[in-house]
C-alpha cells in the first residue's frame, strides 16, 4: 500500500503570535490603567474588551470558522498587509506572508478534516511551464511535452488519473475569474507569496489551500512546486471523484519540447 504523502509544514506561529500577542497585550495594559486610574476607567475597559473581541475569531474553529471566514480571512488579510513593510523592513517579507499562509492553511484543514470539499478546483501559474516550452497549456493541459523538464509534465499524470479540475492561467484576473464562473467549495491553489496573500484576500469568500511556488531562477521563470505537496493535498481534503472504466489513465507521450 502506498504512503500518503504529508502536506506541509503550516508555519503559522509569528502570524498567530503577532495577531492575538498584540490586541492581548493591548488589553492587558488597558486593564492595568483601568485598576490604577480612575479617571477614564469606563473607556479603559471599552477598549480592553474591544481589544478581547479582536481575538476572540483566532480561536474560531471548523463549523463556525467556515460560517464566518469570509470577514474573519478579510480582517487577518487586513492585519497581514499593514504589517508586511515592517516585516520587509526586517527583510522577512516571505517569512511574513507565508505565516499567513500556513495560519489559513491550519484553519481550512481543519474545517475539511472531517468533511471533504466535493468541488475544488486547482490553479496553478503560468510559469511553473519551462519558459522556452511551446505547449499550449494554457488552453489543454493535455498538449504538455511530457518532456519532464517542467513541474507541468509532473501534474499531468496526476490530473489525468484523478480527473482533478485544473487550471493554468498567465493573470491573476483571470484566474479570479475561473474561480468565481467554476464556483468551487475549494480552491488548491500554487504561487508566489505576493500571489497568495493578493489571492486570499481578492477571494476569501472561497476556501483555499496554497502552495507556494520555489523560485529557483526568480520571478515568473521556471518556477517549481512540490507535486507531492498538492497531492497530499488533494487526496486529504477533496472526495476523489467516481471513475468509469480503466482508471490507469495515462497521457500521450511527445516528443521534444520546442
């Protein structure tokens, strides 16, 4: 029997330390004024539970997190923007977003821990294909080589055989787009860090899992993915769709990639 492979690691904690540590703090100071100094003691305690409520969403969880996610993504979004140039200030601009990332990753595993998305849709940018590769993927993910110089080649076997809803798109717009005409009640979905957190926020009204992409020669060229990591991904939060037939489904073989 072979192993599931594991999702990865969901490096939320300086997200989820920043998030509840400050209004906390701020509540703890604010009571302390309350207890010392009379004048002002209403608003003092006003503000300390104003300060309280802002955390209670971060401890929300499955059923009533998925009830409420759309304001409680577009607020930690809110959090996640205002403080991203203090963190590019401490060159950990990545590091930040992809905190938030993986505190929104924990939450939606968890809401689909028990109940498997039954539509999801996969999106995956454009420069995951080799950038010389003259495959039309963008409109048939079926015309990939198979050259095996590219993470495309790699998804493609995976696409075919567990008939996964996937889509390449060269725009963020548009790949908003396919998200809303599809109407998924998941989205898996690959990019950069800047990509990510643009579309967390652009779509929090859809559950999405992300993945970030390695940029071994830089922005939007050759970039990588971990195939293992999406389909841990899919495997453990999507019901696998019913087959017909042969399920060993195998692509076209190609030759050359020019």
């Amino acid at each position: 029997m072979n192993q599931l492979p594991a999702l990865p690691a969901e490096n939320y904690r300086v997200f989820l330390l920043v998030r509840r540590g400050v209004p906390l703090l701020g509540a703890a100071l604010l009571l302390a004024l309350a207890a010392f100094e009379p004048v002002g003691r209403g608003w003092y305690l006003l503000g300390a539970v104003a300060l309280l409520a802002e955390v209670r969403p971060t401890f929300m969880r499955g059923k009533s997190f998925m009830q409420l996610r759309t304001p409680i993504l577009r607020w930690d979004g809110v959090w996640a923007k205002a403080l991203r140039p203090l963190a590019r200030w401490f060159r950990a601009e990545d590091a930040w977003i992809l905190s938030f990332c993986g505190w929104n990753n924990h939450r939606v595993r968890q809401a689909f821990g028990q109940r498997k998305a039954v539509r999801a849709l996969v999106l995956l940018p454009h420069c995951i294909q080799l950038a010389r590769c003259k495959a039309d993927v963008l409109t048939d993910l079926g015309k990939c080589y198979e050259c095996g110089l590219c993470s495309v080649g790699d998804l493609l076997p995976l696409q075919l055989q567990r008939g996964w809803d996937t889509r390449i798109t060269n725009r963020s717009h548009k790949a908003y787009r396919e998200a809303r005409d599809y109407r998924p009640d998941l989205i898996v979905a690959v990019s950069c860090s800047d990509r990510l957190l643009k579309g967390l926020t652009r779509l929090p009204e859809v559950p999405s899992y992300v993945l970030p992409l390695e940029l071994n020669h830089g922005m939007c060229v050759d970039t990588t993915f971990s195939v293992p990591h999406l389909l841990a991904a899919m495997e453990l939060l999507v019901e696998p769709k019913a087959r017909t037939g042969d399920e060993r489904v195998v692509p076209l073989q190609r030759e050359g990639i020019a």
